[in-house]
C-alpha cells in the first residue's frame, strides 16, 4: 500500500490541476478520442462517482463465443 502512495499522490494532483476551461473544452468536443474518454473514467474512479452500467458483448473467436466486459469509454454519454 505505501508503494502506491506517491502514484496516488501523482494522480490526486493531475486532476486537481483540472481547471474550468478544460471541462469547457472537452463538452465542445462532438467525439473525444478515446483516451480522454479513458481519463474521465478514471477520475470518476477516484473520485467515487457512478459510473456507466456495466455491459458485456460477444465476439467469436476460433469459432467459440466469449463475452468481454464493454468499456465504458465506448459507450457514448458517458458520464452525463
């Protein structure tokens, strides 16, 4: 646990630095890519927030289905 501190530490900064303007930014943004849909998410983590319902999809692979867990940030409106 105490490794992960100064990660914490890092993190708890990077989104404190989060100013206004970049929240602005990224509403006017029709389709962000994924990564700072991915970022989002990560910040709703952190701070405790609800998040998208977990959804799963099937893909077949080798001729056998399997189910994968559905990003959140692939879902659209996440968050909202």
């Amino acid at each position: 646990m105490e490794a992960a501190l100064p990660y914490l530490r890092r993190a708890e900064g990077a989104v404190d630095s989060i100013r206004q303007p970049d929240i602005v930014e990224l509403k006017g943004i029709r389709a962000p890519a994924a990564i700072c849909r991915m970022i989002l998410d990560a910040v709703h983590i952190l701070f405790m927030l609800p998040m998208a319902q977990v959804t799963t999809k099937t893909y077949t692979m080798k001729g056998k289905d399997l189910e994968f867990i559905t990003d959140t940030f692939e879902m659209p409106n996440v968050g909202t």
